[in-house]
C-alpha cells in the first residue's frame, strides 16, 4: 500500500510494507486441510450444537449416500436409526456441557435405507472464549470390518467345533475299536468256555469209562482170586469133612492147608482195602502210609524208589495229606505204567509257608501239553491230579523233557488261602515254577 501527500511543500510517497509469510503458510496449511477434508474416506461432518448440519465432506456423501446441497441445514438425525435417537441426545448433552466423548461404535442408517456400522469420533469446537459453538464429527465405515471380525469369530467357533468334533469323533473310533476288542475277546472267552465244556464232557465220559473199567478190574479180581480162593477153602472143608467121617489121619495137615488159603484170601482182601484207602493214612500219618505204598509198589514193579521227607509234613490236615498220598500214588503208576524208568525220587521240603512234594524220575519223556490236551488215561491222570491238589488250594505243575526224565511238583500251603487267579489261569500244570 503507498499514499502520496506533500511534506514542506515537496510532494512524499509513503509505502507500508507487513510480512505475510506465516500468514501464507497459513493459508496453504488450512488450503491444504481443507482438501484433506474434503476429499478424505472418512466421513467429516460439522453440526452446531442443536445437531444441524454445517459442513459435509464427499467422505460423508460416499459412506451414507446424500450430497452436501441434500443435508447441509438439515438434522443429523435423518442419519440415526429410531432406537439411537437417545445416543445422539445424549452426545449433545455432553458436548454443550463441554465434555470430551470418546470414540464409540454405532449404527446409522444411509440414504438406501441399509443400516451400516460406523466408528465415530466427537469433538467440540469452541470459540475463542471457550464456549461451545460447534461440532466435529468423524465416522468411518466399519461394515466390512465388522462382517470380517464376525466371520473370524465364526471361523474361530466353527474352527472349535469343529476340533471338539474331531475328538468326539477319536473318541467314538476309540470306543469302537474297545467294543470291538471287548466283542473279540468275549467271541474267545465263549469259545474257552465252549472248549471247556467240551472237555468237561469228555472228562466226565472219561471218569466214567474209567470207574468202570476199575469195577471191572475189581470184579475180575475178586472172581479170579477171592472167589477161587474160597472155592478151594468150600472144597478142603468138605473133603476134610468126610476124612474126619472116615479116619483122622492127615487132618492136621488138611487143616493147616486150609487156614493157609484163609490167610491168603485175608491178605488179598487188605491188599484190596489198601489200595482203595490204606488204613494206615488216618492211624499213623503220611509218611508210613507213602513208606508202605513205596516198599509193596517197588516190590511188585522192580522199580526203585527213594523216599525222602520232613516231620513237619504231618502237621497237614487229613485231606491234604491225602491229596499227597494220592498224587504220589497215581504219579508213580505212570511212571511204572509208561515212562520205562529205573529209578524214582520221592522228596517233601518246607519252602515258606508250604509245603511241597516233588517226583522225578530218570524216563522217558513227553509233551506235557499234547497228553493234557489230548484224551486217554494218562490225560485223565494228569487232570485228577491236579484237580486234587487245586481242590485244596495247592499248586500243580508237571516238566517233562528228552534227557531229563518228568517232575510232578506239588505245593501245599500249611494255612487254607484262596485260588482263585489259579482257578482262572488254568495253566499250571504246564510249567513249573
């Protein structure tokens, strides 16, 4: 700006010269947001404090659909869904009572009628009193963010579900393959108890096929000894009978002859008695009952027998010491029976709390588990046995190999216990300990 005026008659020209750089940067700073305002994403949107619409950016007409020329001068609420008419009240109430309100999430409503979910930032502007004339408001659509945090959450739910259902269905497979194995081992168990009923029948034909066959053995010796035996006493009676009639040479001699064959008939009817239950076991005990059983047993068979056991042994109730009496009687008729041995070994230990009788002898062998699994009389004895001693709660075994000859091993516990894992095993009599 110049003015020209006269100083002391001489005309004078006067140039006022202000420096308006800041003010020029200014200008460009405020040109500048005033660009980024309008042509921002974001929709940037003033309002005065009654909630009409001053400003209104094309962030603004992108997100919610009006020009500036359609909502300039018009309420905020044509944006605001009927049941958020009460947030945009109470926003105002606080920015006229100077408050700052945060950043919040909503709902509003564009031009098209669609609801869509926007992030708002309210501020307040003041003037240079403080006072508030104004607001700025900032919104951006979130819609899309939303819908992809959703979907992540139903990924993240589904992604759970889903895992839970890969469990569940681990879970079910591994239940399947138990009832599966549970089925299959209960299929094995009705088939060993089929088995085993099977062989039960076949023992019970073999126990009676045997007792039979021991009647007749019985029978046979009674016709063939006994009988005979007192036909010849009936005979030397009635012939001594008419001798005494005719003259008494001779008696004497006919009667000793004929209390001779009394004596035998006596001796065989003991040696019967003994071996159906040797009186001995109840009146003396184990050991001289097995003592006499050894001495007429090795003397009838040739087979030479050692005999070795402990006082102790006798401190057994009857019916154990009978189970021993029985297994040793019936182990060493199979080994004169089948395993052409020469010598045989009788021993009683104490080991613990039992007490256990072993019987080796120098045979042959044989497979232990064919003879049980088979059928026949050397079967039937191994299973008597055994039964006997399980009976009593007693362990059995039996070992049999080339070279080695066969032990029968029996343990007997002094105080009765249980059996029962022993009773279910079933397998004991196949190896010994």
């Amino acid at each position: 700006m110049a003015n020209l005026y006269q100083e002391d008659g001489h005309p004078v020209i006067q140039c006022n010269i202000r420096d308006i750089t800041e003010r020029k940067k200014a200008e460009m700073v405020l040109s500048e947001m005033a660009a980024i305002v309008k042509f921002s994403s974001d929709a940037i949107i003033g309002k005065d404090p009654q909630g009409i619409v001053t400003s209104w950016n094309i962030g603004a007409q992108m997100i919610f659909g009006y020009t500036a020329r359609e909502m300039i001068g018009t309420s905020i609420r044509r944006l605001i869904p009927a049941d958020r008419q009460n947030e945009e009240d109470q926003i105002l109430r606080k920015i006229r009572r100077g408050e700052i309100v945060q950043s919040f999430e909503t709902l509003r409503k564009t031009k098209a009628g669609r609801l869509i979910n926007i992030s708002v930032t309210v501020s307040p502007i003041k003037d240079a009193s403080g006072k508030v004339i104004g607001v700025s408001k900032v919104a951006r659509d979130i819609t899309e963010r939303k819908a992809v945090t959703e979907a992540q959450k139903r990924i993240e739910v589904l992604a759970a579900s889903n895992e839970e259902l890969k469990q569940e269905i681990a879970q079910r497979k591994a239940m399947e393959k138990a009832l599966k194995k549970s089925e299959h081992h209960y299929s094995e168990l009705l088939e060993k108890s089929d088995l085993m009923q099977e062989q039960l029948r076949q023992l019970s034909r073999q126990i009676l096929s045997a007792q039979e066959e021991e009647r007749k053995r019985i029978s046979r010796e009674l016709h063939d000894v006994i009988a005979q035996t007192l036909t010849g006493i009936n005979v030397r009676l009635a012939a001594l009978k008419k001798q005494a009639a005719i003259n008494t040479d001779g008696l004497e001699l006919y009667i000793a002859n004929t209390q001779r064959l009394v004596e035998k008939s006596v001796d065989i009817v003991h040696e019967f008695a003994r071996e159906l239950r040797p009186a001995v076991l109840d009146d003396l005990g184990l050991i001289p009952a097995l003592h006499s059983f050894v001495k007429i047993f090795s003397r009838r068979t040739r087979l030479h027998i050692h005999l070795k056991a402990f006082a102790g042994i006798e401190q057994l109730d009857i019916a154990k010491r009978t189970v021993l009496f029985r297994v040793a009687q019936e182990a060493l008729t199979n080994v004169a029976r089948h395993a052409h041995a020469h010598r045989a070994e009788v021993n009683f230990k104490k080991v613990h709390a039992t007490a256990r009788m072993e019987i080796k002898d120098d045979g042959k062998s044989f497979q232990v588990e064919r003879t049980l699994n088979g059928s026949g009389n050397k079967r039937l004895g191994l299973l008597g046995m055994r039964e006997r001693v399980e009976m009593v709660g007693g362990t059995f075994c039996v070992e049999s190999a080339p070279g080695k000859g066969t032990t029968v091993q029996v343990e007997i516990p002094f105080v009765h216990v249980r059996k029962d894992a022993l009773k279910k095993s079933g397998n004991t009599t196949l190896k010994c300990p």
